[in-house]
C-alpha cells in the first residue's frame, strides 16, 4: 500500500507533495514567462477560482498551477505531517 501526502492549495484543491518540484512567487518577470509559456502550451492549470494569484506550483509532469494561497503558508503546510486530513492510498 503506497501512501501518498496531499497538500491544500486553496478552494479545495490539493496536489501531491512528492510531485511538486518549486512554489515560487509569481511577481518576477522570469515566472510570468513561465505561465505564459504554459498557458500556449495547455500546461497551466489555475486554481485561484478568479482572485489574485499568490504562488506558482511547478511540478514534475512540467505542468504550472496557479494557486491564491501565500507561497510561505504552502511551504508551512507542506513541512506539516499531519497538516492535510486527506491521505491517498492504492
């Protein structure tokens, strides 16, 4: 039985931990390239539900997420074992 960690992402949207590769700030210039390079290539996925995006999930299948939660409070959730009451198992 493999146990896979989920974390919130905001508006009850969750990713794997061992699947993400970065959360970044999304202010840089070199970061709005990147959503829009993924946006033309349909690798960006937006879970802001419309408000104002506050971080960048990169993850390892190169897909973007945008995300309206704080990059600090994500990489706090993502340090947290026991942070996430949802818990994958296969």
């Amino acid at each position: 039985m493999i146990n896979e960690r989920l974390i919130n992402i905001g508006f009850g949207n969750y990713v794997l931990v061992k699947r993400l590769i970065a959360v970044v700030n999304p202010a840089s210039s070199p970061m709005k390239r990147l959503r829009e390079d993924a946006r033309a290539e349909a690798r960006l996925v937006d879970a802001t539900q419309g408000r104002k995006t506050r971080s960048i999930l990169i993850m390892d299948s190169n897909h973007v997420i945008l995300s309206a939660v704080q990059t600090e409070t994500i990489r706090v959730r993502i340090g947290q074992e026991g942070e996430t009451p949802c818990d994958v198992k296969d």
